[in-house]
C-alpha cells in the first residue's frame, strides 16, 4: 500500500484545495475502501491495486457491496455519469442510477446535494416520533419534556452530517413539532408557538430550542473543530470553506467556543423572546410579568405548573397567551356571534373572566380564591415569627390575631407586630397585566394608614407592603415585608403552593363563566 503514497499515484487522484496541493486517492475505513480517482482509467488502475493487495492480504471483495459513482463536464457544466469500471473476475460494478444516491459511512451522497433523501429520512423519522409522543397516555407537560429531552437526541447524527438549510429546518421541521406542541397543548390553530415554546423559561417561554438553533450550534462546534484542527488538511478545509460560513465564523473570530456558543445562545433567545413578547395579544401578559416578577420566581411558577394536571397545566398555558376559547376570543375567531358576557354583559375576555366579571357569583370567587391564598401565607407566617412578634389577619388563622384590633375602619390582609412597629402585609390576587397598578393602587389606599391606629398601637410605626399573586399565580412580594417583619422571605415550597392554589382556583372560576 506504500505504492499509493507514491506520486504517480497520488496523480490518479482527486485534487482539491484553492491551491489544488491536496490530491487523495483512497480512504480507507476499517474494511471499507474507497478509491477517487480523476478519470474512468485512473479508477481502473486504482481498482487493480486494490484488487492485487486484496489477493496478497487474502481478503475477498464482496461485488454486490461495491458500487461506483461519477460525474463529468459537459458544455461547461458538470453532469452525472453511470461509470464502467470492473473487478477482474467478477465483472462490472454497479453504478448509482442517474438521479439516485448512495450511503458511505451513514452519510447519503446523492448528485445534486441538495439533501433531497436526507431530509425525507430526517421528516418522516420526526413524524413517526412524534406520533408516538402524542398517543402516549401522558400528561402533555410529560409530552414536552420527552419532546425537548429525548426527541433533539435522535437527531444530533443528521443534524451534525448535513448542512440542511434554514428554509427546510424552519419551514418544515419545527413547523412540524410547532404542529404537535399546539394539538399537545391544545392551543388553537392560529397562535403563534414556535417563538413562545423557544423563549426561555424566565420570559415564560417553554425554553426548546427549534431545530434550526440547534443546528445552527452544531454548525459552529463544526466550524471550530475544523479550525482548530491538529491536521493541517483539515484547516486547509476549513480556510476553503469559509465563505457559505462567514456568519457562522464570525462568531468564532478572537473567541473560544465556549464564548461564541454563550453568544449564539443570547442572541437566539433574543429573537425569540423579542417575537413572542412583542405580540400584541399573545405577548402582552408575559410582557407585564417580565417586568414585574423576579426570573426566581418565574422559574418557580414553571415548576408548580409542571406538576400540575394536564387540563390545569394547558388552561394555565393557553390563558398565559390569551388564548382561551373566551367569548371574545371565539367571536374573533368567528365561532360565536357575541363576545358579551353572559352573566354581566361586558366584553368576556380573559382578564374579565379570572377577575373582573361583576356577577355576584363571580365576585364570590374571587374573594374565595383570594382567602384561599391568604390562609396559605398566614399559616406559613406563624411558626416564623420572632418570640415578641404577633401576627394580625383578616382571616381567623390558628396562631393570627384578628386584624380588626389595630385600625379604625380599615381591615388590611396581614400585619406582624412587633413591640415598635406595625408590619402591613396587603395581598392582591389581580390579573397578570394588573400586576403594578395593583400595587400602586394599594399603596395608595393605605397612604394615611397612620392616622387609623386604634388607641392601643399609637406609638406603633406603621409601615405598609404588598404581596400580589396573579390569577395564574405569578408571586411578587415586597421585600421590606420580610425585613421589616423579621421572617425569611417565601420558600419555594410555599411559593409553589401559592401559584398551584392561585392557578386552581382560577381554571374553576373560568369553568363557573
Ligand atoms: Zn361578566
């Protein structure tokens, strides 16, 4: 085999490189040869070669496993061919019909390299994996996670070995999962999912990466390993390739890999998040809870949503994009003659249902959702407080004094005493879009809070904080609540309780509509 390294036949080859100093007439992997050769005799003298040391090794060339692909120049243009070449006593090698393809190492080779095979293989894999994601009896929090953990996995292989453009990636394949996600979620079919389910988790997205990101961080792990290549063959390959990958490249340019992942990672969720976020329906609760809600306890709230079931789970998404078959929506989407509510004849939109129908029965629910939610943080309050401290609330808690002892007229939801000073917790379950008016509001109405001290707390500094809990039970509470007060800010335990209490109570007031 040394004869190959000779330049005579290193002349059979194939020469490539801007410079054309690179010339290659086999590859050999394991027992698999292959010959490139520059015309029909070279490949006829290389195949001789190898037929003679085959002989001498004592090794048998299987015909039927041997296949022989070739294009030439005509007219200027480069055009299949269907090759003669044989094997000495076993005759002609077949030749990969015009049009058709051929697999080397796992990689499909066809003549156009337009990936047409691949990325049939590549759709109707996908669609039979998610097929089966979606008859499976799981929950569809469940679903996504198999989605975003399993399903990427069974792909790194196509997406690491071809260079699939964006058009089929985007337009194609994650349209595809988009299909799925929305049927999972029960999303109808006009929202905008992709962009949601690709934000990460701390602007209230799904967090999973499409399939054209994911590819496009493979591909700069490619470029980077080319690049830093020990054989110099490899770089050379990679300065020869630079010019479909300058985008790419860029990233890579006085940085690790490392640093230009981290960067290509931001500026995906950037796009995502800036699409999602700025839709005008869709996008604006997310929006309003971004600014207000600590990423903390955004993570939180995923979690307590997760653990939830399904039908709760898909209410909590689908209201979190308005996206709820509400009266208004239906009207929209041309499935209902009004978008009036029934019960008190104002627009039925989704903030009108979870919280601010005027219905008695509606009003009702409210204060019982809000209750609900008070008890959980008074009871956790009580077993926190410090020895000369005392908690004051508007409900009757074991261990909670009634708040109805410290101020004339006014009833706020908590209060922690201690010997100096009066500690006002008030809690406002409001709509996600209500999140700072409602504070502000609050602060507001107890501006002159001071001035009701009842006799006995008159030298008592009074102090007022808020705590509001959306209806789909996003948590923001103030922090000089816990300082003043001298307890320990919402575990995640209770911060969980609170958003999984919050969520549950509002899916039954919209089922009450
Ligand atoms: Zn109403």
């Amino acid at each position: 085999m040394r004869l190959l390294e000779s330049p005579d036949y290193q002349l059979l080859g194939y020469f490539w490189g801007k410079r054309q100093q690179h010339k290659c007439s086999w590859l050999q992997y394991a027992d698999d040869a292959l010959i490139i050769a520059n015309s029909l005799s070279a490949a006829q003298g290389l195949v001789r070669l190898f037929e003679a040391w085959c002989e001498w090794a004592k090794m048998d060339i299987r015909l039927d496993k041997c296949l022989c692909f070739g294009a030439t120049m005509r007219d200027g243009k480069f055009i299949q061919i269907s090759p003669n070449i044989n094997l000495k006593d076993k005759g002609m090698i077949p030749a990969v019909p015009l049009g058709g393809h051929f697999k080397y190492l796992g990689k499909i080779f066809d003549f156009p390299a337009l990936n047409s095979e691949p990325k049939k293989e590549f759709e109707s894999k996908l669609v039979k994996i998610l097929a089966k994601i979606s008859s499976l009896q799981v929950r569809s929090q469940t679903k996504l996670k198999i989605f975003s953990t399993y399903v990427p996995a069974q792909f790194n292989f196509e997406l690491k070995i071809y260079k699939l453009t964006d058009a089929f990636l985007s337009g194609v394949i994650d349209r595809l999962c988009t299909r799925y996600i929305r049927e999972w979620l029960e999303f109808p079919p006009s929202s905008c999912v992709t962009e949601w389910a690709s934000s990460p988790t701390e602007y209230c997205g799904l967090g999973i990466p499409t399939f054209a990101q994911r590819a496009a961080r493979m591909s700069l792990t490619r470029r980077h390993l080319l690049q830093v290549s020990k054989n110099s063959s490899i770089r050379d390959l990679w300065e020869d390739t630079k010019g479909p990958n300058v985008r790419v490249d860029s990233l890579l340019d006085n940085r690790d890999l490392n640093k230009a992942s981290a960067i290509l990672r931001e500026s995906q969720a950037k796009e995502s998040t800036d699409h999602f976020l700025g839709l005008q329906t869709q996008g604006i609760m997310a929006k309003t809870v971004v600014e207000a809600v600590l990423p903390r306890n955004i993570q939180l709230w995923k979690h307590a949503m997760d653990s939830l079931p399904q039908h709760i789970f898909n209410f909590a998404r689908k209201a979190m994009q308005s996206q709820l078959p509400t009266l208004h929506n239906l009207k929209l989407w041309n499935r209902s003659p009004t978008g009036f509510c029934p019960r008190c004849g104002w627009e039925q939109t989704n903030k009108h249902v979870l919280s601010n129908c005027s219905f008695p029965d509606a009003l009702a629910r409210y204060t019982d959702r809000h209750n609900r939610i008070l008890e959980l943080i008074a009871k956790w309050i009580v077993p926190q407080l410090k020895s000369n401290y005392a908690l004051y609330c508007d409900l009757s808690v074991p261990g909670a004094r009634p708040v109805c002892d410290l101020f004339n007229g006014f009833r706020p939801d908590l209060a922690i005493v201690s010997p100096t000073k009066i500690v006002i917790g008030e809690l406002t379950v409001c709509h996600e879009t209500n999140l700072i008016k409602s504070r502000d509001y609050k602060l507001q109405k107890y501006a002159n809070l001071d001035a009701a001290k009842s006799s006995e707390f008159s030298r008592h500094s009074v102090l007022v904080n808020t705590i509001e809990i959306s209806t789909l039970g996003f948590v923001v509470a103030e922090p000089n609540f816990f300082k003043h007060g001298e307890i320990p800010v919402f575990d995640s335990l209770l911060m969980k309780e609170l958003s999984r209490s919050a969520v549950t109570a509002s899916k039954s007031i919209y089922d009450n509509r």
